[in-house]
C-alpha cells in the first residue's frame, strides 16, 4: 500500500534533500508515493533519486508550466490526485514552498494540517519542538487527510533501493498570477543554512567583521548564520537570521560566536546536537546550552580553530 | 484603492513563552505586541498609498485583526503608523481557533472591505505556520505573491509585480488586483509611530466584528472545531551545560580537540 503521497521539491529534475528525508519517514508509516510536478524530463532526473529512498509509485505532475506559477496549481493538482487516492496522509518539507502548498491543501482537502512535525508516528501522532525547543508537543489531525510538513534534517534519510511504478497525470494550469522571470541565487560553496549540517554563526560580538566566521564555516564546510542584533546591523543578510523572527535550525554542530544567546536567538537553534560557543562575557545566557564553550575573544579562538581544522585535514 | 492589512497581536518575541495547562499559548504572562513581521506590511502599504497620491487620491488602508480584546493594542500601533481604519474580529467562541478556523474569519472579514490589495507579513512569531495567507488565497480564489522583496503597484492598470525573494533566488512575478501580497523583513524599515500620529490614532474608529457578523456558527471555531488536536505536551528536558573554558591563548585548539573527540571533524 502506497498510502502516504510525499511531495518531492526539485529544481529541473534535481531533487531536494528534504525528499529523502520525507520518503525515509513515508516507508516508516506504510508505503511511499512520490509527488513531482514539471516535465518528463525533469522526471527522468529525479527518478533515480526517489527509488533510491523506495517510493513504490511515483506521479509526475506533467506540464511544462507548472513550476512558472505560484503554488496554487501545483496544490491544484495535488488536491485532486489526494481525492482519487485517499491517502492516510500527506507530506511536505516545513519550507517556504512547502508549507504553502500544505496551507492550500488543507483548505481545499477540508483536512487538518500540522507544520514543522519533527517525526511522525504510525498511528499518525506528530512530534513538534516549539518555542525554539523548550517544548515538545505531540498533536494529531482529527479531520480529514493528514497534511504534515516536516522540518529539514529532523529524519535520518536511509537509503531502500525500489523500482517505482510511474504514472503521468497532465495537468493544465490556469491563467493567475504568474512568475515572469527568473535568477536563480548564487550559491556560494556553502550549504544552504536550513539544510546544512554544521553552521557557524556570528553576533554583535563580531563588531560587523565575519570574516572569521567565514573562515571557520569554510574550514568546516558549514553554512554561515547570523544573529538579529547583526542582521538588523546591516551586517549580515537577513537571510540568514538564525532566531525568533528568523530561520530555526537543527544541525549537527552549531558553533555561536560573539552572540549572547538572547531567547530571540536561542529559540532558533537550542535543537542543535552540539553547540559550541566563543563568547568574550562569560556570564552570557548562551554558555547555559553549550556542549563546549569557550570564554574568549572570538577574533583570537575562531582563526586558532580554524588552523586547527586545516591542520588536521593536512 | 483599498488596501487591507491583516496583523495579529503576539507575544513579545523577546520573552520566553510556554504553553497553558490547557495546551494553548499562555498569553496573559507575557507582553503583547503587534507581531513585528507584521509591521513590515503595514509599512509598505503606507508607501503604496504615498506614492500613488496618498489619501486625497481615494487610497485607504484598514487593518484587520482577530484576536481577544487586548489585540486592540496592535491596532492602536498600526493606526498611530498611519492606517485610517480597523476591524477587530473579536468573540468567545474564536478562543482556540486553528490556523483553518482563522483563516475562514478572515476571508469573510475581508469580503465584506472587497479591497483591491492584502498585505500581510510572513508569519506571525508566535505560531510561526506561515500558512494563513496562503489559505486566505484559496478562500478568496485570488492570487498569492509571496515572499516579496520588492512591490510595485499600477494603480491604473490594476497590476501588482513583486520581486520574490527566497533562497532560491529572485524571481519577479506579476497579478492582476485583488492579490495578496507577503512581505518579508527585507522590503522597508517601520517607521515609529509620531507622537502625532499616536494622537490621531485614538481618534480613529475600530469596527468591532463578532461571529455572527461574518456568518459563521460558533462551533465550527474555536478549540472545539479545530482540525487538529494537542494530544499532550512537556518541557523538553534542560540542556545541561558542558564544558567551560577560558582562553589562555589556546582556547582555539581545545575546540578543535572537543570537535575531534566529538567526530565532528
């Protein structure tokens, strides 16, 4: 039974990591059916990466629009296939996108929606970790289809290998709002920061320099967050604003340095495994989560670190 | 035009916040403010509006919130910004209320303003879903631009561009009016209130709204016609802290060794 629908994010065939993780979480919860919406071809790229993870079918939203669109038409198109197959649930990664296609489906569905579930039982119990990880909730749907998003890099992917049965569904898109063009961002050597694995951030303690933060996430091949006291600075973009009004993150390791750890940062990484923190004030709250902390001056400890690690690498 | 902006009233996103023992968000023990992401909408529709001929030009902005009675506090602050009006959505029964029953009070409190342009922030910083606007799309079957960095309106064309600015990138996307527009943090810098606008404000009406003016039955809001259940919930355990050292000019390598031992590098 391929009862739970996972919707797989990609980018003209290349599939997000968070397709992994919801295909690892869908077998756990009965069978996986994968969701893509765009091209044959962009289906003929995915493909490999969805078995890999054992999707027993896979749905190829076809139309060569579909992706030029806001998410109306790619909901659109997923409400109709859930009425024909009724599944037990729906997945999507807790993204920007995601989230706005699970909000749709749930008003289209008439189901219950549950966003940023950490893990998901069999009988269909979401775990959430709220109020930046002092809490933990468990909530279920009561009405409807399960429509659950599910934070970036809460499950461990593992890989099923499967052969997928494919099934091509056109779907036509109506005329609305519509994205006219495109640039892609530029990506830099580094991860993106809600997907990555180790980040390194930088606060007011870095006096607007994070050119030893760089150096360090570089090192480490980490992402690169910020506090809101150095975005709101001008001193980092916005976007990666690790906090309350910014990204919540749960990396592996999680290094802090020259930021106090105000509940506003706090909230949005005290999930991390490890956390590790450089902070000149030896009384700063964020000592109170560290795993290691250091009291010191970050423009000393950070490059040390990084010489380290290079170092050690050889 | 008509411009709405829908705000809601939250915690200060400066303090610590925990649930009730009957699993909703304790709001009484921390200060409410009006939901700072939400500023940045009310902000840009004050921009739209000045920079289409302001008010003399026929441009009104009418803040809509839902909420218990203090959320009249967030409406205060949006109107001493500059809006001219507002709505309070406001009755027992919406105690509770999920983000479907939420979004169902809203349509139908925007239907009756019919406005030619919605503006909200992205989230609100205390449930953080995210999901409200996208849900008010499918309700007023109008489009949904998200996420925007930038927003330009043609008054006469009845045409919105956005730019939409995500980590994927920037794409420029355009609609027809009525639209609902999502603003991110990045697009413009709140003004404060003036004292005289603090003073006007108090001289602006707040049109209060209860349930039965929008048409809707009690039990279908509220915990009680919620879509989802809290089961339970507890505080996660405390991290305990670790290790403490201070630098005596090697504090670098003793990370370097922890990451080592730790296998994190």
């Amino acid at each position: 039974m391929s009862d739970i629908l996972v919707f797989i994010d990609h980018t003209n065939g290349s599939v997000a990591k968070t397709a992994s993780e919801l295909l690892t979480l869908a077998r756990s919860l009965g069978g996986a059916h994968a969701v893509i919406a765009g091209t044959s071809s962009d289906l003929d790229a995915a493909v490999p990466s969805i078995n890999k993870f054992g999707a027993q079918a896979i749905t190829l939203l076809e139309s060569n629009e579909i992706n030029n669109h806001p998410s109306s038409a790619i909901a659109k198109a997923i409400a109709e296939l859930a009425a024909t197959l009724s599944p037990k649930a729906i997945l999507l990664p807790s993204t920007a996108r995601g989230k706005e296609i699970a909000g749709r489906l749930a008003v289209r569905l008439e189901s219950g929606i549950i966003t940023d579930a950490i893990g998901l039982s069999s009988d269909l119990v979401a775990t959430q970790s709220i109020f930046g990880g002092s809490t933990v909730v468990h909530s279920r749907v009561s009405k409807g289809i399960a429509i659950v998003t599910i934070r970036p890099n809460s499950i461990e992917a593992s890989e099923s290998p499967a052969s997928a049965t494919i099934n091509k569904v056109p779907t036509s898109v109506s005329i609305g709002a519509q994205i006219t063009t495109r640039e892609p961002a530029i990506r830099g050597a580094r991860p993106e920061l809600s997907e990555a694995n180790i980040i390194v951030s930088g606060g007011r303690g870095t006096d607007g320099n994070f050119a030893p933060i760089e150096e360090l996430a570089d090192v480490l091949g980490a992402a690169v967050g910020a506090s809101r006291a150095a975005t709101d600075a001008g001193w980092y973009p916005h976007s990666h604003q690790v906090g309350q009004t910014g990204k919540t993150v749960s990396p592996q390791l999680y290094i802090a340095c020259g930021i106090s750890g105000a509940i506003q940062h706090r909230a949005g990484m005290q999930t991390s495994k490890t956390i590790v923190v450089v902070n000149k004030d030896p009384e700063a709250p964020i000592f109170d989560i560290a795993d290691f902390g250091v009291v010191g001056d970050l423009f000393a400890v950070a490059p040390q670190a990084t010489a380290g690690i290079k170092a050690r690498k050889g | 035009m008509k411009i709405v902006v829908c705000v809601k009233q939250v915690p200060d996103s400066w303090a610590e916040k925990k649930l009730s023992p009957d699993k909703v968000l304790d709001r009484a023990s921390v200060d409410a403010v009006l939901n700072d992401l939400d500023e940045y909408a009310v902000e840009e529709a004050l921009r739209i509006v000045e920079a289409n001929g302001g008010a003399e030009a026929g441009h009104t902005i009418t803040l809509i919130s839902m909420g218990p009675e203090r959320a009249q506090e967030a409406l205060r602050k949006g109107l001493s910004m500059g809006a001219d009006t507002a709505i309070h959505v406001q009755d027992d029964a919406l105690a509770g209320s999920d983000a479907l029953s939420t979004s169902r009070v809203l349509a139908e409190a925007i239907k009756r303003e019919n406005p030619d342009l919605i503006l909200t922030g992205t989230e609100s910083t205390d449930a953080r879903m995210s999901v409200i606007p996208a849900m008010l799309s499918e309700r007023l079957e109008i489009s949904h631009l998200s996420f925007a960095g930038e927003v330009a309106v043609d008054v006469n064309a009845k045409v919105v561009k956005t730019k939409r600015m995500t980590d994927e990138g920037v794409e420029a996307m355009e609609s027809a009016m009525p639209v609902i527009v999502t603003v991110i943090e990045k697009i413009n810098e709140p003004r404060y209130p003036s004292f005289k606008g603090i003073m006007a404000a108090k001289k602006k009406s707040i049109t209060e709204l209860a349930l039965a003016d929008l048409g809707i039955t009690p039990t279908e809001v509220g915990n009680g016609g919620a879509w989802s259940e809290v089961k339970d919930f507890a505080l996660a355990p405390a991290r305990g802290a670790g290790v403490k050292i201070s630098d005596e000019g090697n504090g670098g390598s003793a990370l370097v060794d922890f990451l080592a031992e730790k296998r994190l590098i």
